[in-house]
C-alpha cells in the first residue's frame, strides 16, 4: 500500500505539469524583465518632477502690469531675475513656474488677492487665480489713503513698506480720496524728490539694489 501512494503522488505531481514547454532551469542568470520596454521611463519622470516641486517654486500669471520704464512682459521678467534672483522654470497657456530665493512665499487669503511675500514677510507682489490675471509688483514707497471710521474723511501717508514706517502725512482729512485728496499733489511730489525712482517696484529694497549691482 505504501508503495501505491508513493506512485500514485509521483504520477499526481506529473500531471500537473503536463503541456509546459522542456526547458533547463538558468539559475545564474537574473530573472527577465516581465515589463515592456521604457516602463520605468514613466517613474523616472514622476519621480523628476517631484524633485522638481520644490517650496521655492512659485506659479505666478503670465501677464505682468507693467510699470513706467518697461515696455515688454519680458523685459520685466529679466528684470525680475536681476533684482530678485528669480529663475523662470517654465511657461504653461495661462501660468508661468518661477524659482525663487529661499524664503518667497505666495500665501492666499480667505478674501483678497494672492499675496507675494518677501522672507520678511512683506507683501512684494499681488495677483488673481483667474485665467486673464495679471502680477502687480509693489514699490517700496507708496502713497496711501487712511481713513477715519467715525467721520467718514480721508488723509494721505507716505509708507516704507518695507519696514511699515510712516514717512510723511498729509495735514487735511477730507471727504475726497486717493489723487482727489487735496494733499496728494504735495505728498507725490515728496516722495518724488526724495526717491526719483519710486514708480520702479524693483528699485531702492534692499536685494534689488544689491543684486542690481553686483
């Protein structure tokens, strides 16, 4: 009887591997790739453009709002890449990817544009999430309107916004505003004498003026 089993097993086992092709069993050798040709391709350039997505790399408009002095989208993007160190990593139809220096955030509000923000914090730059939206670089020094809640009038400031300091203030508050103010002449022409190139977004922040000359 144990000698039946013992035939009967073998002859089970023979079965099961009827119809398979004879071959020699390559031990040596590493197995076959069971994929197609260029499978990996697909991962490798997964993988790239996940390095690719770095902290520093910020989706910004393709449209810019040009200041006085530049008369091109790209001659303000060269700019750019002087005074800020930006390095423009590739264009889509609406978008474009830019790399910036360590610290460049673009946070958005609950309400309100994006904001571009300096390592300080300083908000360097506005724009919209819509298709037609456009960059809006912001100078250094700037005339402000400050309202008054209680009486409904309007004054003037002169700001570094880089450090939040008022410079100069307008002495009416009146109930007209912005360029209708009867102090905005006074108050733009201050800030003119005393800063020729304050229209310039890219100028007298400290890093432009440091990479501008270097």
């Amino acid at each position: 009887m144990k000698k039946g089993r013992t035939e009967l097993t073998r002859h089970d086992a023979e079965r099961l591997f009827e119809g398979l092709p004879d071959g020699k069993v390559r031990v040596s050798s590493p197995p076959e790739n069971p994929f197609e040709a260029g499978a990996f391709d697909v991962v490798e350039r997964v993988d790239e453009e996940t390095k690719l997505w770095k902290d520093n790399l910020i989706t910004l408009p393709m449209s810019i709002e040009l200041p006085a002095g530049y008369e091109s989208v790209s001659h303000m993007r060269e700019a750019m890449a002087r005074a800020w160190r930006v390095k423009w990593v590739r264009e889509g139809k609406n978008q474009v990817v830019a790399e910036f220096p360590e610290g460049w955030t673009a946070v958005r509000p609950e309400s309100g544009p994006i904001e571009l923000r300096d390592p300080s914090g300083v908000v360097r730059a506005l724009y919209g999430w819509a298709a037609d939206a456009e960059l809006r670089i912001l100078p250094r020094y700037l005339v402000e309107s400050q309202a008054n809640s209680s009486s409904g009038l309007g004054s003037l400031l002169v700001r570094d916004r880089a450090n939040g300091q008022i410079l100069e203030r307008s002495s009416t508050w009146s109930a007209r505003t912005g360029s209708s103010h009867p102090d905005w002449a006074r108050l733009s022409a201050w800030l003119g004498s005393r800063y020729p190139q304050h229209d310039d977004p890219l100028r007298y922040w400290e890093e432009c003026e440091e990479n501008l000359q270097n």
